[in-house]
C-alpha cells in the first residue's frame, strides 16, 4: 500500500486587488495571488518551498475565505446551476424521443415542430433531416 499524501488547505482572503493565502498547519507560509484560479498553485510553491519538497509531493485544498452567507449563495448557484445541466439533459433526450416518435409515425417535420413549439430548423436538425449536403470539392 501507497505512502498517503499530506493533503495542505489554503485559505485565499481577498485583500485589496489581491488574494491574501495562508496555509494551514504550516504557520508563517504566506503568499498571494491575483485570481482565485491561481491560489492552488501558488500555495502549491510556498509549500513545496518551506517543506524542501516536490510540488507534486502533496495535495493543497484551495478555500476562498467569503464569509457564511455569500458561501451559502455560492453554493446554491451551483446547485442550481447543477440542477439546471440535468434538467437541460433530461429535456434534450425527451425531446430527441418525441422527435423520433412523431417522425416515424408520419407527421412532416412543421407538424411536428408546431406540437412541441420549435422551429422546423430545429426539429429538422433533430431528426437529422437537415444536414447539409456536401458538395464536391469541399
């Protein structure tokens, strides 16, 4: 069985323009950033720095400090947003059946476009009906 890796948390406070990072359980390692996105990496070198350690020796957990309640809201727009991809899912293979389902019984692609509120462009790209046709030399 493997070594277990020494995972390090950084805290990122915004300071200004800047995010202000200080590792956890490691006092005295401080370092900054301009964008959150870079806060993992840059905690990342301070660590491996202090340590005299490989970069990719351990893991670093990065947390925006934002306070409770934007924390919370943070975490409900991405629930929802979460929530939104799978609805957004469920509708394109509802849809992608509906589609099928009234294409082989019959109905003309403006039919169906009329009972499921789209436009014929989109159902006729659906039922694959609306492929453009290659012409030759391209």
């Amino acid at each position: 069985m493997g070594a277990v890796r020494r995972t390090f948390r950084a805290v990122a406070e915004r300071d200004g323009a800047w995010w202000a990072i200080r590792v956890e359980g490691l006092p005295g390692v401080y370092t900054q950033a301009r964008r959150l996105g870079d806060v993992e990496g840059m905690a990342r070198d301070a660590i491996a720095l202090i340590l005299d350690a490989e970069p990719d020796s351990f893991d670093v957990a990065a947390k925006p400090a934002l306070g409770d309640d934007v924390a919370a809201l943070v975490a409900e727009a991405r629930a929802a947003r979460l929530e939104a991809e799978r609805a957004a899912r469920r509708s394109s293979e509802q849809l992608r059946a509906a589609v099928a389902r009234l294409a082989t019984s019959g109905l003309t692609v403006r039919d169906i476009a009329h009972l499921l509120g789209l436009s014929h462009q989109r159902v006729a790209q659906v039922t694959g009906r609306g492929r453009p046709r290659r012409v030759v030399g391209d």
